[in-house]
C-alpha cells in the first residue's frame, strides 16, 4: 500500500492491505491503530486466545500471519489502549461479520467468486441520455419467508423472486438500502459498522456478488447505497478505535450527528482514504452500477446546517472521493441525496463542482407532494408549485425522487398523500405519477408505491402484497406497470432530459382551471403531456399541437378502469389552426405523440 497516500487521503484500494487476507496457506490480518499499547487477534482458528500482532512500518500498523485461519472462520482484535484497559474489536476494513448482536468479523476470499456480467459492463453507462427507472427497496422487508421480524430471504433467494419482478414492471434499475453491516434493525443500514462487510442477515460476500450478477445478465442495474457521513457508535466497531477518536471528531458539538451517530473526521487523510476504498470496494469487487451518498448536505455544511457555514475539508473530501471513483468507473453512477442548495453538485469535479452524476431533486418532491395533499379548491392558489422546478431545473442533473423517506414516521405513504377518500387517492395517484414521469430527470420509487400501499412501510414486516386482491390496487399496479413500460420505449422522456430543447411548457398559465400542459421531445419524437389537476370537468380545452399533423393518445390516466384498456388507439387529425379540443376528466392525464 502507499502509506503516504493512505496518510494524506489519496488511497483507493486500503482494503486489499489492510483486513484479513488468505494468502500463503492462511490468511494475514493487518489494521490501523495508532494510539494502541498492544493488540492481540482472537479468533476460532486459535480457540479465542490471544495471539500477538507486530508493529511494521512506521508503528500505526499491526501485522500477523495465521497458517490455520480459513475463510468463514471469526476473528476479533484485542487493542490495549494506552490508559491500559482493552477492547474487542471487528475489523475496520473486515468482509464479513457476523449478525447482530453478536460482532466479529468473519475471514472472506473475495476471489472465490467470478463474474458472467462482461456483457452488461462492457455496454453499461451513466445513462445520462438513456432511461432510468429505479425500484428503491430495503433488502429484509420487500419480501419475507415468515412473518417473522428477523426471517429474511437470502441474497441468492431474492434474486430468484425480486428479478422476473423487475423485468416484468420495467424497472431498469434496483437501488437497495445500506448493505453494509450494522446492528439496529431500525437504522435500515445507516449507521453501520462494517463498511466492507454486506450484511449477514441476506448471506455471504459471494451470495451478494452472484445476486449482483444475475441483475446484469437480465440487463438490471444495482445502485447500493452507501454512507459517508456518520457511523454507529457501538464499541466494537470503529468508535474510538485505538482508544482515540482515530475516525471521529474529538469534540462532542460536531462529533454527534442528529441521528445520535458518530460524523467522520473528513480532514484526516485516514478517514478519507478509508471511506474512498469503501466506495471503491462496492464498485470494484462487487460489480455495483452505483452509489447512492446518503445526507449529502451534511458533508456540505457543520451538522448540516447552512447557518454554521460550509465545511471546505469535507467538501474538498467528497469532491477528491467523486473524481477518484469517476477516474476508476467511468461508467458507473454517482447520485446525491442532499436537500440543499449548495451549488455545483452535479458540475464536473475539473470545473469546481462535486462531481456527482445525479442530485436528488427534494424541492420537487416536496413541492409536488404538498401539491396533491392540497384540496382541489386551493390547488390554483398552490398552481406554481408545479412549475416552479423548472426555473432551476438546469441548475443540477436531478433525479426525481419519491422515496423510503416519504413514507414513514407519520408522513403517510404517496397513495395516501392523496387528497381525499379512498377511492378518490386513486386518479390523483395516476396523475401524478404520469406528471413524474413525464416530467425532466431520472425516476426513483420505493417498494409498495406501485401498487398503491396503504400502510407506512415498516421494516420488520414485509409489503402488503395481500392488497393486490382487491381490483383498484391491482387495476393500480396494471397502470404502473404500463407507465413504466410507456417510460422506457419512448426516447422523447428521457433522452434529452438535460438539455433546454428537451422540455418545453405548452401551457402553464391555467390557474383557475389547473391545467398544465408540456411538451418532450428526443429531436425526433415529440410527446405532449396533459394534465387537469382540478376536481372539475374541463370542456373544450384547446391543446395546441403546432407543427404537427396527428395526434395519437399514447396513455390515459384512466387506464384499465372498468376493463377498459385507454393505453393507445385514438388518432386524430390536428386542425389547420393547430389547437385540438379536448375535454378533461378530473384528476386526469394523457400523453399525445405528434406525427
């Protein structure tokens, strides 16, 4: 390993160093302690006796080889702290660990498994110009075995139910909530302690690769979220390590988070390096197509907070951390979660941006979100709401997220969002789905939206797929379905998503009527989207279609109801003055291709 470039935060690759290594008819164990008097390995290769690990190097780092340690077997380090009391710890850089509470690290080859994906990585891209159509899920809860809280299916199981399911609803990609280890259930991944080790509940680091895998040969994308900002605070994982804080900050006021974790110290080149070999390692070893950086705007300002200023060590960190990754996997994505209004996110690293690929657009969620909760009386009051995103929309490369955090701790989920009684969720929900879709930028939804979930998702339990036997939800998950489908065949909604000449308002100035209506184009194709966002019928709205000849409706937000598939069929001929009259349902949407 470069020791000066581990030092100085400049290191991609600590972890083929540092952890346990098979090699040499054993394995090596290597860790980083600088603060520590003496440690000892533990494990089941030696019946848990203390076994003494040797300073190299410059004295930060501990060494021993092992002849009879073997991959699966359990190991711990002992560090005596300088104040003479000791500590058992898992390995910083382990792969793999053992379930909750239980918390050693177990010995894995990462070459025993080899990948069959050439294809798929030879041809995959950032999708910048291609469509992306993200199915968010947390691993433990899309599905269960039992009703058990702690039954999960395993990795390999859940490739077996989770890919025809994405194949057949057209998602293109699956992003899966943190992998990493970590102990509390409730955290769903983001306070972790092991960066390096996918969490043992689904299965093995070769269970996790081969599930990866499978995705690329049914031509699915993985993005894996991942966490840079915080990390649990359980004493045997990486709080005070070597009995210093060698990862975190010293100082309680900016060494707690407001989740009560501990934040990473991102000046120190340790840490940097620590966290660019984790985000390596995914993309690396295990084939990921992406990651996902969770509370971006925490990295960006003290505590996330704008009022104590920017936090130019961290942002120096993430944007190195980002050019590095770009260097390394051109091809893979790099999206954002941040909700602030820092500027250059999405910019490239060379002209002083952060260098991510994608910005989770929370403004437009938020907007769009408290639109649709709004009664329909008060909607022309709120009318700009859906408009207003694109007045800044080129500002970032944004993708449109509606997400796990959108539908938990009392939020209610996106179907219940919906103005109004049971069944009128419904057409609302179509709507604004069809808005979503047709609206600039890549798509994200989480589980249990696609058909309409009634009850905020849980992690302990599984999705309320029982729900599919009443016809409403399942008439739902049809059009969604179909949606999804219309999404990904035409090249008019997505592949000039980023550029001025992709988008144009046809119609926003409707505030008494709530009728919007825009146009998408690839330079070829050209897609109007309609939409009447009011409780009332509309008669005689005239949609201008200039510069085209006919009109076909390519999708209804009526879709399905009553067995009656409004997906295509109805051509017409376009008026020599351009304007098509057309009457809009409530809570109605249409798309139109133009020929």
């Amino acid at each position: 390993m470069d020791y000066y470039g581990f030092y100085t935060g400049k290191v991609f690759d600590a972890y083929t160093y540092l952890g346990a290594h098979p090699e040499n008819g054993g394995a090596t164990f290597r860790t980083f302690a600088p603060a520590a008097q003496k440690i000892s390995l533990i494990g089941e290769f030696n019946g848990w006796e203390e076994y003494d690990m040797n300073r190299i190097y410059d004295g930060n780092f501990w060494e021993c080889h092992v002849p009879d340690a073997a991959p699966g077997m359990m190991y711990k380090y002992r560090i005596c702290r300088q104040d003479g009391t000791s500590a058992d710890h898992c390995d910083p850089y382990g792969f793999g660990m053992e379930l909750r509470p239980a918390s050693a690290s177990i010995i894995r080859s990462l070459d025993s498994y080899r990948f069959h994906d050439s294809r798929w990585m030879s041809k995959r891209t950032d999708c910048r110009s291609k469509p992306l159509n993200i199915y968010e899920i947390h691993f433990g809860s899309w599905r269960k075995p039992s009703g058990r809280e702690d039954d999960w299916y395993s990795y390999t199981a859940m490739a077996e139910l989770l890919i025809p399911y994405l194949k057949e609803y057209h998602y293109n990609y699956v992003e899966i909530m943190p992998l990493s280890e970590h102990p509390c259930d409730e955290s769903w991944g983001y306070q972790n302690t092991g960066f390096f080790s996918p969490t043992s509940r689904y299965g093995t680091a070769q269970e996790l690769m081969a599930f990866i895998d499978l995705c690329h040969q049914n031509d699915i994308g993985v993005i894996l979220d991942f966490v840079p900002v915080h990390f649990a605070v359980d004493d045997y994982a990486l709080a005070r390590y070597d009995g210093t804080s060698l990862y975190e900050y010293p100082h309680v006021d900016v060494g707690l988070s407001e989740w009560g974790s501990c934040n990473f110290m991102h000046s120190r080149g340790e840490v940097r390096s620590f966290l660019q070999s984790a985000a390596n390692y995914w993309l690396t070893e295990y084939h990921a197509d992406g990651i996902r950086m969770d509370a971006i705007s925490n990295i960006i300002y003290w505590q996330g907070d704008a009022a104590r200023g920017v936090n130019k060590t961290a942002v120096e960190f993430i944007r190195e951390m980002n050019r590095g990754l770009k260097e390394r996997h051109p091809s893979a994505i790099l999206s954002a979660e941040d909700s602030s209004s820092y500027p250059g996110v999405t910019k490239s690293t060379e002209a002083g941006g952060l260098g991510f690929d994608y910005k989770w657009d929370m403004g437009w969620m938020n907007d769009t979100l408290e639109y649709f909760r709004t009664a329909p009386e008060y909607r022309s009051r709120d009318y700009h709401k859906l408009t207003f995103s694109m007045q800044y929309y080129h500002n970032d490369t944004f993708l449109l997220p509606l997400s796990h955090d959108e539908v938990v701790h009392g939020k209610a989920t996106i179907l219940q969002k919906m103005y109004g009684d049971y069944e009128g969720k419904f057409p609302q929900a179509r709507a604004l789905y069809m808005y979503m879709y047709a609206h600039p930028g890549k798509k994200l939804n989480f589980m249990g939206n696609e058909f309409g979930q009634l009850r905020e998702w849980d992690e302990k339990r599984e999705q309320d797929w029982g729900i599919l036997a009443y016809p409403i939800h399942e008439a739902f998950h049809c059009f969604m379905k179909e949606l999804s489908h219309i999404y990904l065949s035409h090249p008019a909604f997505y592949a000039m998503d980023y550029e001025q000449c992709g988008f144009s308002w046809i119609d926003c100035t409707q505030e008494e009527r709530c009728i919007y209506a825009f146009e998408r184009t690839d330079g070829t194709e050209r897609i109007l989207a309609v939409f009447n966002f009011s409780d009332e019928l509309q008669k005689e709205y005239l949609l201008p279609a200039q510069g085209a000849a006919r009109i076909e409706l390519l999708l209804s937000s009526k879709f399905g109801l009553n067995g009656e598939d409004r997906t295509s069929g109805a051509v017409s001929l376009i008026p020599e003055d351009g304007c098509i009259p057309l009457d809009l349902d409530p809570f109605s949407a249409a798309y139109y291709l133009l020929s």
